[in-house]
C-alpha cells in the first residue's frame, strides 16, 4: 500500500479504528442506506473532529494534514464510502465554521459537533437565505 500521510501514528490509529468499528457495520448500514451513528461517535470520541481545530475552540491545535491522516486510514480500514463522504463533509463544515463563523457560533456549534452529538454538512451565507 502507498502511505501518502506524513502523520503514520495517527493514520494508523484511526485506520486500526475504523477496522474495529465502521468496517465491521459497513455492509449493514450500506444494504439499509443509513449512518453508521455507533462508529460516527467513536471517531467523535477518538477525537477525529478536535485534530485540526485550535484548542480554545476545544481542539487539539493540530493541522488540517492531521486531519488528512487521519481520513486516511479511516477511509483505507473502513470500507464505508458514505460514511466517509460524511465525515469529510463535516470536517468542511467545522473548517467553515472556524475560518468564517462569528465568536458565537462557534461557542455554539463546535461543541457538539466535535463531541458527535450534532452531524451537520452544509453552511450558507447570510445573504442566501432568501435567493
């Protein structure tokens, strides 16, 4: 296999993770077109959100290339492609969120999304509401 992740620890954690977990409920949750919410608060708790967010968002002050290690085991040892689109999905929406949120929506939303108990893909802006 080609490791592309400069971050092997971390690749390999959450690959060896993903293994244990959303491989194993790939197949089932694929046949019922559901998410996988068991593995999706594992990795929560493993902390996959938290790695490239800044620690006083709650994060571990880590970079986005953590992130991308991480995602890379998760996607090789997983097996899981819809689980995994919504997992990258996520990560843009906390990025979003950090980049171009307001100190409140942050101090709302980062919370629970890096916890697991909120799953969420999409921002808009303002100005889109009403188009």
């Amino acid at each position: 296999m080609i490791r592309h992740c400069s971050e092997l620890d971390i690749c390999d954690r959450f690959a060896a993770l993903a293994a244990d977990t959303v491989a194993k409920r790939a197949g089932e949750c694929t046949k019922e077109g559901r998410l996988d919410r068991e593995s999706w608060q594992e990795m929560s708790d493993a902390g996959v959100r938290r790695l490239a967010v800044p620690a006083k968002w709650g994060g571990e002050d880590g970079s986005w290339w953590d992130f991308v290690a991480a995602f890379e085991g998760m996607a090789t040892d997983g097996t899981d492609l819809g689980f995994c689109l919504s997992v990258v999905a996520q990560a843009g929406l906390i990025r979003s969120l950090i980049t171009y949120g307001t100190d409140e929506q942050r101090a709302y939303w980062l919370p629970r999304l890096l916890n697991g108990e909120a799953g969420a893909t999409a921002v808009s802006a303002e100005e889109a509401r009403n188009a």
